[in-house]
C-alpha cells in the first residue's frame, strides 16, 4: 500500500476503545432544554439551562456511562446545516463547555440539523472528542421540509484547516428524522460513508427513540467490518445485549431518561441498570480466562 494511503486511512478511528477507554461504550446524551432564540425558550437564562445540562451529566456519570453527548435536543423545530442561527450556537457552546469541566469522561457534540462545521467548531472550541453528524454523505429530506446533502468534503477539509484531526467524526447513514433520497439504500449509503472516511457509522430507527433494526446494525458491520459501528436510537437494559451482538456501541438518550420519556430528566438508576447489563455483556464476551 502507498505510503500516502496509509497516512490518509490511519488517521482514522480504529477501535472506540481508543476515545472510551473499553469495548462497546456507551454515550448517554445531554438533551439541552431549548435555547435562545428557539419556540421553546421562555426567558430562564443561561444559568437554568446549564444547570439541567450539569444533573443530566452527573446523572450519567453516577450511572457509570462511558462518554456524554451535548446536543440541542429541544430547539425544534431544527434549521439545516449553515441556517443554525448564532444564538443557538453561542448557547449550545457555553453550555457544552460547563459539562466537558464537569465530568471525566469523554465529551461529544451533535447539532441538529447537520450542524456540520458549527458542530465541529463548537467541539473545537470545548475540548470535545467527537462529533455527530447527520447527514456526511448522500442527499435527504428533512422532517422539516428541507433538502440536504452530504458535507464529508467541506467538513473534512475545515477540520484539517483548524488543526482539528484528533477530534473524531461519527456519521449518520438513512438518518433518523428523514427520508433518504430515492435509490440511497443502507448498502450504498453506508459504503459512501465509509469511503469518504468517517471514524465511525451511527445506525437509527425513524425517530428518536424508536430503535434501529437489528438487521440493519448486523448488515451495516458486515458492510464495514473495520469500521466502528454504533447503535443511535431506541436502546434501553432489555435490547441492548442483542445488539451489542453487531454494533460496536451505543448511543442513548431516551432509554436513560426518567420513565422512558425524552421530555424527562436522566434517571441515575436506569443509567445503572442499563450498564450493568453491558457490563455483563462485556465480561461474557471476553470468554472463560485460559
């Protein structure tokens, strides 16, 4: 192989383990409660919002989580890509900053819609390790109403601009929220997105919460078997083991929260019992000590 390849390629993430610290992590999200600037801001303040963001983090935490996401879960309805107004922006990055001092583990960002180099810059500007994005390859229709495409080749370059390489891009395939353009199946998408050199591929259901399907998680790591694969919707203790069988992680945010509910706080106790079974999963499958 040529030695520019293997600098190209070995930039990527190899193992999640290399972020997380263990096999299979687990990311607990931090739904931050609407923003200014968005319908659902009633004039709390800064204060209020971060607070909320700090239980939700230290509820993961407690719970034993392996990493934490910050995300503007509740500025709906959500703009698209470069529309993400500045407020929301400034907003999103104070907070996020205040949870990456607050926990020790490691700290993702994800802004919704495709946030792209907003979320990028925003990671850069709060020591985060990692971000989301929705749509890095192919063409969609938002739930909104709005088309998007993929943005691998200005987010990638932006990245390399800022110095920013170290921090790791995982990548939405047929996205939650949205309709993929027609004739963009999980094969072809999936194989796009590793092609244009994501660290790792993130598999949904339709909407938040509702899980993926498993064959789909199984199929997307048989696509990509050097290629980290996480589950990015719908988990909670009683699924997770199964598709800890393909996927290489998780994302969670409902499944955590208290009574199931996405509106809710995090609940401490559900992080625990969701953990304890992947933990028990993990130790299964490091088999019986030779």
């Amino acid at each position: 192989m040529s030695e520019w390849v293997e600098r190209l390629y070995g930039k990527r993430l190899k193992s999640p383990k290399e972020i997380f610290g263990v096999e299979k992590p687990i990311i607990g999200m931090v739904h931050l409660i609407p923003l200014p600037g968005s319908p659902g801001y009633d004039d709390y303040g800064m204060d209020t919002i971060i607070d909320r963001a700090l239980k939700d983090a230290e509820a993961l935490v407690q719970g034993g989580i392996d990493g934490v996401m910050v995300e503007n879960m509740w500025d709906l309805p959500y703009y698209v890509g470069d529309r993400i107004p500045p407020e929301g922006i400034a907003a999103q990055t104070v907070a996020a900053k205040e949870v990456t001092k607050a926990v020790d583990v490691p700290v993702g960002i994800n802004v919704i819609h495709n946030g792209g180099r907003v979320t990028l810059s925003i990671a850069m500007a709060v020591g985060a390790k990692f971000i989301r994005v929705c749509a890095y390859t192919g063409a969609l229709v938002w739930d909104t109403g709005e088309f998007d495409r993929g943005n691998a080749a200005d987010l990638l370059r932006f990245r390399k601009d800022l110095g920013a390489e170290h921090i790791k891009i995982f990548a939405d395939v047929c996205k939650k929220h949205a309709v993929m353009f027609p004739g963009i199946d999980l094969e072809t998408h999936v194989s796009w997105t590793d092609f244009y050199l994501a660290d790792a591929i993130v598999v949904t259901g339709k909407m938040t919460g509702v899980p993926a399907k498993l064959e789909e998680v199984k199929r997307a790591k048989e696509l990509v078997p050097n290629c980290p694969v996480l589950v990015g919707s719908g988990t909670d203790k009683n699924n997770i083991a199964e598709f800890l069988r393909y996927a290489d992680g998780a994302i969670v945010g409902t499944g955590l929260k208290e009574e199931g509910v996405t509106q809710n706080p995090v609940s401490a106790q559900r992080v625990r019992e969701y953990m304890r079974v992947v933990r028990s999963f993990r130790e299964r499958c490091k088999g019986p000590k030779g």
